[in-house]
C-alpha cells in the first residue's frame, strides 16, 4: 500500500521533494500546509497536491514532513501536540533542530532526522537520515521510500549530521559558486556569457559523471588530465597556491559550526 504524505511548508525543499516524486510515482497521494495562498496554489496546479489545513493533513498521512525554517520548528511542534500522532511518522528536514527537542514537545512519537539537497528536483539528492528511538522497521522503509525515490540516501548516527550537512546538504551551493565563478572567467577571457554557460554545464555534467561512473578516485581522474608544465598544469598551481583545499576546509567548518550553533538554540 502507497503511504500518503502530508507536508508543513511549501517552500523550496519541499517542491524539490514532491517535483522528485511526482517524476516516479504521479498518484502518490500528497497534502500540503502552507501559509501563502499564492505559493499553495502553484503547488496545487504545478503537481496536484491537495491544499490542507493541519488537522486534516495530520489524520490522513503516513507520514509528516516538516519543511519550515529551523527557527518555525518550534511552533509547528506546539501545533501538532494537539493532534493524535500515534502510528504516525514525523520526518524533519530543518538542519540544527536536535531529536531531543522533537521527543521534549512528542514524547514516544516517531521522528526521523532528514538532511536532503535540492538536487531531489532532478532525481539526484544525497540524503542523509537520522532515525529517533521509537521508529518501527516499518517506518525506517517507508522514510527509504520517499527519499530514495529521488536519490541516494545515507543513515547516520545524529552526531555525524552537521558533517553531512556541510558537505551534501549545502554542497550543491558550492558546485554552483564555483561554475558562476568560471562562467565570469569565461566571459573575461572574451566569451559571450552564453558560450561560457554552455561550456561550463558541459564540463561540470561531465565530470561528475566521471567521478560517478569510474572506478578512479577524483584525484586520480585530475592525474591523469594534467600533464607536466602543460596549460591544466598551469590553472591548478593557481588554486594551489591559493590554497584552495584550505578555503574549502574553512567553508565546510563554517558550515558545520553554524548547524552546531543552531542545535545550541534548538535544544532546550
């Protein structure tokens, strides 16, 4: 039996999901809350999900997906203590929001810890899933149904979560800054832009599916393309004297700290 699933906020994590579904199963049954009205009603015409106050999502879903900012977590939580929530599923997507504080306003519920990226949109998330301690087998394959149905997924113990974060859960950020950055290096060096966005997609879908597709490890797939005082040779001394390995590191830890910080504020 297909479980339905209710979403708490529409935003953009949440269209990349339901996008992510509707591309394999178009008759999954899915409710969305969602405080405005406008973005409700693209949802409901752009995927055909059912508009929903909180009640009704609450009592016809499987499983509840919380996609609203680290900040609203708090709120929706007093909001769904009045609900009756047994055998259901709660699935939290909001990066620094602790299970402990799910079991201090849900005590006994079942809570899953979710980090997707908005590469779910195209089939091609890594999520991260953090299972809380009252989750049933049933409910640990029903969380691997959603999320691998738009990628791959990863379960790991809650202290890993900020880790993973900073790599997969905002790494489509990184990808994205450094093709922006060499598209303007293409269009510097006297590309049009359009030429330089073609060239740059090109290259980037390429490599990725190198590194997914061969047996080599990135290091050794950049090996084998840089020859000796030759012009690849050339670029790369650039980045490593400007120590970018260290900039990434530095990026990463920012990251990482800012979602340990977040847990700080969400913990009590």
């Amino acid at each position: 039996m297909t479980q339905s699933i209710g979403f708490i906020g529409g935003g953009n994590i949440a269209e990349a999901i339901i996008g992510g579904i509707r591309k394999i199963d178009g008759g999954r049954q899915i409710r969305v809350n969602e405080l405005f009205e406008e973005r409700l009603q693209y949802l409901v015409d752009k995927y055909g999900i059912i508009a929903s106050g909180v009640q009704e999502l609450v009592e016809n879903s499987d499983a509840v997906i919380l996609a609203v900012k680290p900040k609203d977590v708090r709120g929706v939580l007093e909001t769904l203590r009045n609900y009756t929530l047994k055998d259901k599923l709660i699935i939290a997507i909001a990066a620094g929001v602790p299970l402990k504080l799910f079991y201090k306003y849900l005590p006994g519920i079942a809570v899953i810890r979710v980090m997707p990226n908005t590469s779910t949109a195209v089939l091609h998330s890594m999520t991260g899933l953090v299972r809380g301690e009252k989750v049933t087998k049933e409910q640990v394959e029903m969380a691997e149904q959603i999320f691998s149905a738009t990628g791959k997924t990863m379960w790991i113990p809650e202290e890993k979560m900020n880790a993973l974060i900073s790599i997969s859960g905002s790494g489509p950020a990184y990808f994205y800054l450094f093709a922006e950055s060499l598209i303007k290096a293409g269009v510097h060096l006297g590309l049009s832009e359009e030429e330089a966005g073609i060239l740059v997609l090109e290259t980037l879908v390429g490599a990725g599916k190198m590194i997914a597709e061969s047996d080599k490890s990135p290091g050794r797939l950049r090996e084998e393309v840089t020859s000796p005082n030759g012009t690849t040779f050339a670029a790369l001394n650039v980045f490593y004297d400007d120590q970018l390995a260290l900039t990434v590191l530095k990026a990463t830890q920012a990251c990482a700290q800012r979602a340990a910080d977040l847990e700080g504020e969400n913990s009590e």
